[in-house]
C-alpha cells in the first residue's frame, strides 16, 4: 500500500484532522462548560471515518500507529515503510495539537491539556492498560473486518468511524479513549503533560498487534 509521497501526505493529513478536530471538540466543550461526551466521541468518529474515506486509496487508511503495526507483525507492510508511516502520523498529531494551541481558547485548552488522555480519579495504571488495549483491540480488528479482508462490505471508513465514537463513549471518562499513540504524543508536546503518557503508546500497539494477528489467524485462516 506505500505509495511514497502520496500514501505520506494521506496519514499525515489523516492523523492532522483526527487530532485537530477530535481534541478540538474537548477544549471547546470545555469552553462551553458542556463537557458533552458524545459530541466529543461523534467529532473523533466522524474525523476518522471521513478521513479513511477520502485517503484510503492512498495509504490504507491508518493513521495510527497501532494499526500500522499490525500490518507489520502479519508481513502486510515492511518495517522501512512503517518507519515512514509512523513519523508522517506523529507529525500530522504534533502539527494540529500546536495549531490547536494556537487558534484555541487558551483557559479552556490548558484545563483539558490540549486533549492529553489521563486516567479518571480511581482508576489504576494496570486498569488503564486493559482498557486501552481492549478499546484498541476493538478498533484494530473493525481495521481489518472493514477495509483489509478482501470480502469486507464497502462501506468506507464508518465502520471504523463507529468503533471510535462506540469505544469513547465507554472509555473516555476513563482513560480518555486514545487508542492511538499518536493522539496521545500530539497532546502532550502541546501540553507538557506526559503523565503516564507511556501507557498510551504500549497499549494501544499491543492491542493493535494482537486484533491483527487474531484476525488473520482465525478469521482468514483457509
């Protein structure tokens, strides 16, 4: 699926509108007062099944490298062509949280931390992993069972979409529902807020590879 230029651009300007509009959507339900979890969940949804839709073709649509990981351990993608994948994401997360940084309310955008996911009051490191890699785990496999299987209903990026809206509306209160390492380290360089900030990257890519590995080992298998 690496195209070169083409398919970089595509998850550079997929992660751009995920970040932008997703922590977008925290800070001015912060601005409002509103805190609506829902209208934040639709914005990371939305983002992300348009922007599969409309990039797909390009890059596969990743934009996250707990996905692209995937590919790697299941041999759909070399690590050389990960490497590109994974800094064209975690430049596009950086480039919307510091234009977010710039354009947004800077009370309301300093009290959420520019979207920086945290774990809820009461819930533990070991709590927050679970939860991270089961949400990613989910993410991962809508990946495959919606855009990688060749037998899989043509129904563009919304059913990834979905899963994102699906999984926030559960995990948001708790851990924040990243599912995407680059999301999280986007935030942070914005923030300065790196607290448990490893946990966003280790259980997302472990979900993400054992979705990828179950799919192709049980659902492909001939």
């Amino acid at each position: 699926m690496d195209q070169g230029p083409k398919s970089y651009w595509a998850e550079f300007l997929g992660t751009f509108t995920l970040c932008f509009i997703g922590q977008g959507a925290i800070i001015m339900q912060q601005a409002a007062g509103t805190g609506n979890l829902l209208v934040i969940a639709v914005a990371h949804g939305l983002a992300l099944a348009i922007m599969i839709s409309a990039l797909g073709a390009w890059s596969g649509g990743h934009m996250n490298p707990a996905v692209t990981l995937g590919f790697v351990v299941t041999r759909r993608m070399s690590l050389t062509s990960a490497i590109t994948y994974w800094v064209s994401q975690l430049v596009g997360a950086i480039a919307a949280s510091f234009l977010l940084r710039a354009v947004m309310p800077g009370e309301a955008g300093e009290a959420v931390h520019y979207g920086v996911p945290m774990l809820a009051a009461g819930v533990s490191v070991s709590q927050g992993l679970l939860i991270e890699f089961v949400l990613t785990f989910f993410l991962v496999t809508a990946v495959w069972g919606t855009t990688v299987d060749e037998r899989a209903p043509k129904i563009g990026g919304f059913g990834i979409g979905l899963t994102v809206l699906m999984d926030i509306l559960v995990g948001g209160p708790l851990t924040g529902a990243a599912m995407n390492p680059a999301r999280a380290f986007g935030a942070a360089c914005a923030s300065g807020v790196w607290t448990n900030h490893w946990l966003y990257w280790v259980a997302p890519m472990l979900g993400g590879v054992a979705a990828a590995r179950m799919y192709k080992s049980v659902m492909t298998a001939r």
